[in-house]
C-alpha cells in the first residue's frame, strides 16, 4: 500500500502541469469538468479501475482504451493521460485528478464540503447547505460530495477541511448522553 505522503509527492507535480497547460490555454473549468467525468468513470468501474492499475497489461493497450474512452482528437486531457502512461503513472490518476480539482478550488475560492446525510438531500436542502457552507468558510463557492448513511437517524454531518459539524440525531443522542453520564 503506498503511503499518503508518497503519493502526494507524486500526484501534485503532475496535477500542477495539468493545471499549467490548462490555464495557458484557458480551460481550466472544462479540463476541470473533464476531469470530474473521468474520476467518477474510474471509480464507478471497478474493471477500467483493476486495468489501468495493472503493471502487467501493455502501455499500448492502456493507451488504446484511453483513446476508445476520450476520443482520438486532439485533448490536453487525452495527452495527459497519454503521458501518464508513457511514464508509468497511470495509477496514480486518482490522486493526480483529485489534486487538480482541489488546484481548481483553490483557484477559484471554493471549498469541498463532505456532507453525510440519513437520506439523499434535495435541491432546496442541498442548497441551504451550500449557503450555510459559504457563511461558515467565506469563500465564493461550494462543491458538494453527499453520500447516504441511514445510521444518522436523520439529520446530517458536514465536513469541510478540518472542520465538522454534527446535526445528525446519532450526534445529538451521543452529546446527550455524554451530558447525562457526567458527574
């Protein structure tokens, strides 16, 4: 398993030329929105995932696959990913494409806030998050990554950077009986 620290070290170089090449010809936000598409491919499929990670399969098959996946025309991302192969680091998509989007948040004053709820949220409650997320960090945006844990009970637990906030009931029975067991 690598560590951490390892694959950080190797992601953010490679997400900085990205993000290079993608402000010299201003498209960040569409390399940006490219790259979304591509990690949730990725992480939806467990097969393209176990292919691309495998050392053992050729880089010209690899590279084959990326061209059925992104088309043979000419794109900075299709190019990227071409030279990932080329230098063995095709692994490490993941984490280069997370710290790419994390590069875009950064450039573009926003923050990711984690937000663990009972049920899926809806529009409006999506949006009252948001707004609650922007007065609670000041930045311009907010990007949502919502996931479902039905042992909340109902409520929801937000996370953005180091900073949580439980209003989920299983968090509201836990800080009670905390209050009612202490002397």
């Amino acid at each position: 398993m690598k560590s951490k620290i390892a694959i950080a070290e190797i992601a953010q170089p490679y997400a900085q030329a990205l993000m290079s090449v993608a402000q010299s010809k201003n498209s960040t936000e569409e390399i940006g929105e490219e790259v979304r598409s591509l990690r949730s491919l990725v992480s939806e499929s467990e097969q393209l995932h176990n292919f691309l990670d495998n050392p053992f399969i050729q880089p010209e098959n690899k590279k084959a696959v990326i061209n059925q996946i992104l088309g043979e025309g000419d794109g900075y991302l299709r190019n990227f990913l071409l030279l990932l192969v080329d230098r063995r680091r095709i692994a490490m998509l993941e984490p280069i494409c997370e710290e790419y989007l994390a590069l875009l948040r950064q450039q573009n004053q926003a923050v990711l806030a984690e937000v663990i709820s009972a049920v899926p949220l809806s529009e409006e409650q999506r949006q009252s998050v948001q707004e609650k997320v922007i007065a609670l960090t000041n930045a311009r945006s907010v990007e949502l990554d919502t996931k479902v844990d039905s042992d909340l009970i109902g409520g929801v637990i937000i996370k953005v950077g180091s900073q949580v906030v439980d209003a989920s009931l299983r968090g509201q029975l836990r800080r009670l009986s905390l209050r009612l067991t202490s002397p």
